[in-house]
C-alpha cells in the first residue's frame, strides 16, 4: 500500500488530521508523525529548527523504509516537506501544502515570533492556552520561546527562498482566502517558481486545521492524487 505522512505545524500536533484518517487510510498506509517537542516528544536541549526537523522527517523515512512517498503538510508541515523533496526527491512521490509561508524575512519572522509569549496568550487567549497544554503538556511554555527561535532563525535562512525552482516532484499548493498568516500572493509565487505545481485557493478557509472544511480539503486531495 502506498504510504502517506501527514506533518503538522508548529505548535500543532498530529490529531489535527483526525477527521481526515478513516478516508485517507481507504487509499493509503497513513503515517502521523511529531516533530520533536510536540505532544508527547521531549523539547531538545539544543535549539529546535527546519533544518533537525528535516533530519528527524528523513530519520522517520530511512527507519520505516519509505520511498515514493505522498506527504500533506500543513503550514510548518509543508515547509519540511519540499525541504525533505529538495534532498531526497527520489524518495518523494508528490507533495501538497496547505496554509504554508514562503516568504519568510528576518522583519516578519521577528513580527510572528513576538505573538509567542507564553503569560501574553494565557492573558490574551486563554483557550488557546488550555488547547497547547492538553496537545504538549506543561511544556508548551518552553515550546512557545523555541518555535519563536525556529522562525526568527528561518527569516534569517530560509532554506526554500532560491531553491523552489529545483524540486520537480508535483506539488499542489493550498491556502485559504482567509488566511491571516500566509498571503495568496506567496502563495502564487511559490506556485509559479515549482516547475511541476498546481494551486489552490480555498474558499472562506482561515488558517488552524479546524478552520479547514474537511469535505473540501478531501475533495482537493482526491482531485490532486486521482484517488476514487
């Protein structure tokens, strides 16, 4: 059976894609794994960045044996994905993004990582405190300060930025009309600069996975992958 991994954001974890594992596993061996620091993994001692996040996606795949493989990445997700296809495309059989930055400066990451304030969110955003905690335990205080580090440090070193144009293995891009961290502009852009790409822009479609209508990501993934 052909395989499928799903890659979360961050500060997300791999029961965003609940609602979409009953259809996908009717075509795929789906495989849901975290990133380091995420749910029930320990946060490293040293610095969390794309570059150990790729590592640890290429270290799933050499262990399992993996090759030709489908991967739907969200935000973050989909970032490591074409990161992972740049140094392994043989072992990529296609790739779809939903809700991924492209353009990343070290202004914006600076910007972004300025809203991951642990005691600002608990004040601000109280349930969105309660949903970190249950998803990674007590440490999403110290998952909040390392993913802000992991953006400032890919504004600095983006490692997609001159690069799209080198991945040929077919991707679609997603992103919701709605979306307030990513633009339909970057979005275009990454489009038009992967030689083998297709785009979609998602109607009335914010960022969070819940915010996403299951019925019409499914429908995108069954159009892109010919699956019925």
């Amino acid at each position: 059976m052909r395989n499928l991994i799903l890659l979360h954001g961050a500060l997300g974890h791999h029961n965003i894609f609940n609602p979409y594992l009953e259809t996908l596993s009717r075509y795929f061996k789906v495989h849901t794994p975290l990133f380091s620091g995420h749910g029930d993994t320990e946060l490293p001692a040293d610095e969390i960045n794309i570059e150990k996040y790729n590592k640890e996606l290429a270290l799933y795949c050499k262990d399992r044996n993996l090759t030709d493989v489908f991967m739907l990445g969200h935000s973050m997700g989909g970032y490591i994905a074409l990161c992972y296809a740049l140094q392994f495309p043989e072992n990529v059989n296609s790739i779809i993004t939903l809700g991924t930055k492209f353009d990343w400066t070290e202004e914006q990451a600076v910007k972004e990582s300025k809203m991951l304030n642990p005691d600002v969110i608990l004040e601000k955003v109280p349930k969105y405190a309660q949903l970190l905690e249950s998803q990674h335990g007590s440490k999403w205080r110290q998952l909040l300060p390392a993913v802000a580090d992991l953006m400032i440090d890919l504004g600095k070193n983006p490692p997609l930025k001159n690069n799209l144009n080198i991945i040929n293995n077919p991707v679609q891009i997603m992103v919701g009309d709605k979306d307030n961290m990513v633009t339909i502009e970057e979005s275009v852009d990454a489009y038009r600069r992967l030689p083998n790409a297709k785009l979609a822009v998602l109607p009335d479609t914010k960022h969070p996975m819940d915010k996403v209508r299951p019925s019409l990501l499914l429908d995108l993934i069954k159009d892109f992958w010919n699956l019925s």
